[in-house]
C-alpha cells in the first residue's frame, strides 16, 4: 500500500462541495470505480464557472490523475454508469459530424439546469467556435432511466440484473415491457422481467393476457349489505405474470 505524507503547511486550494455529499450520497455508495469517478466529477465541475460546468467523457478517459487510481478505461466507464444510474450525475450526448460526444452535470439546482439548456437548444459559450456548432440531441434513455421513470428509485442490488437484461433483450422490447407494466399498475421489475422472458420463450407476438376491468369500489352500507357469507376459494391468476 503507498503511503500519504500529509497535506503540505500553507495556503492550500479549497474545493467546495455541498454538504449532502458527505451526509447523503457519499454513505450510499458502495463501489470503488463510482466513489472515486463521482468525487473526481465534483471536483471538476467546482474548478468550473457555471456556464461550462460539466465534464466530457473524453476528459475524465484522458485524465492523467483518475486513470492513475482506476485500472483502465473500462473502470471509468463503469464508475460513470453508476453514477448515472444512482443519479449523482445527469448525462447528455452531443453529436457533431456523426461524432458523439457525452457530457456530464452533477446533479444539482446549477447541473439540471445547464443539462436543460442545453437540451433547449441554448449552448454555452465555448472559447473555441467550432464547439459552439454542434448538435443535440437527449441521450436514449438506458435500462436506468426506464426503470427510474418507470417503478421508481433504482436499488443499487438491482444494477447489475439491470445491466444484464440490457445486453439480452432488444431496446424496444424493454421500452414495451416498462410500459405494459405501468399500462397494468405492475409497477415491479419482476413484472416486467416476466414479460421479458415470456416474450424469449415464445415470441414477441405471443398475445398479452387480457387486463382485468376496473371494478367500481362499493359504498360501505352496499357493501355491508352484500357481505359474503362463506369465503370464496382463490381461483387462478388471470395475469399470468402476477406474482
């Protein structure tokens, strides 16, 4: 293990980060690549002025100082996923001459806003003008995003299956498979790994089963009155991928 000597005397370059980095992203997360990548955004980002406050993927794969405490790139890449996926980091692709590009903001009031302006159309103010020619377009959401959008905050215990589902299913059958399950208030990633699967085994025409119609709730003095006198058994499921 190398050793550190200390920090030097003197007056030492400050970096400011709000205090809920410490208090409450910090305490969730549990992998080394998205502990050091995620400190090294925030650093970043702070040398900033608030106009160009985002960092490049190419920069931080270049970045002499977070290559030397990673093993390769793919450490990187993965730490960046993380992050994105727990949502200390926001993401945006730009594309220019059919080259891609991705940005990334950290997740605060200044980075949500930057990200929308830049979706909007509204560019920063780049030194280099042929920065400043570029265009835009909103990333496709990932596996992530839909879950998030979806059935609600990802689990980190989740992310690996996730990422999983992604490289063995078709994109528009994971964006099916989300929306069938909020269709029918499944909000599960079990429900729509379900669907998933049935859609590998026997196609992705098989028929869904029909849903259920809204039952109308009773009064209380209807229902008081039309009060079953011996429970009924429990049939079959009608939702095949009800669990």
């Amino acid at each position: 293990m190398k050793g550190f000597p200390g920090f030097p005397a003197g007056d030492l370059p400050q970096v400011s980060l709000p205090q809920f980095a410490f208090t409450d992203l910090l305490p969730l997360i549990d992998h080394l690549a998205e502990l050091k990548v995620t400190l090294h955004c925030l650093w970043r980002a702070s040398e900033k002025p608030s106009s160009l406050r985002f960092i490049t993927q190419e920069d931080l794969l270049t970045d002499a100082r977070l290559r030397s405490s990673l093993p390769d790139s793919a450490a990187i890449l993965d730490g960046l996923e993380r992050a994105v996926a727990r949502g200390s980091l926001l993401h945006l692709v730009v594309e220019h001459a059919g080259e891609r590009a991705d940005w990334y903001f950290v997740h605060d009031e200044a980075g949500r806003t930057l990200q929308h302006q830049v979706r909007s159309g509204i560019m920063p103010e780049f030194d280099d003008p042929l920065l400043g020619d570029r265009a835009l377009r909103a990333e496709r959401p990932n596996i992530f995003v839909l879950y998030e959008q979806n059935i609600g905050l990802l689990q980190p215990l989740l992310a690996d299956e996730l990422r999983l589902a992604e490289r063995e299913y078709p994109f528009d059958w994971l964006e099916t498979a989300f929306r069938e399950a909020v269709v029918r208030n499944k909000r599960t990633w079990r429900y729509v790994q379900a669907i998933l699967q049935r859609w590998a085994s026997e196609g992705r025409e098989a028929p869904m089963p029909e849903r259920k119609p809204e039952r109308k709730v009773p009064s209380p003095k209807s229902a008081a009155a039309k009060a079953p006198k011996k429970a009924k058994k429990l049939g079959k499921r009608s939702d095949p991928f009800d669990y």
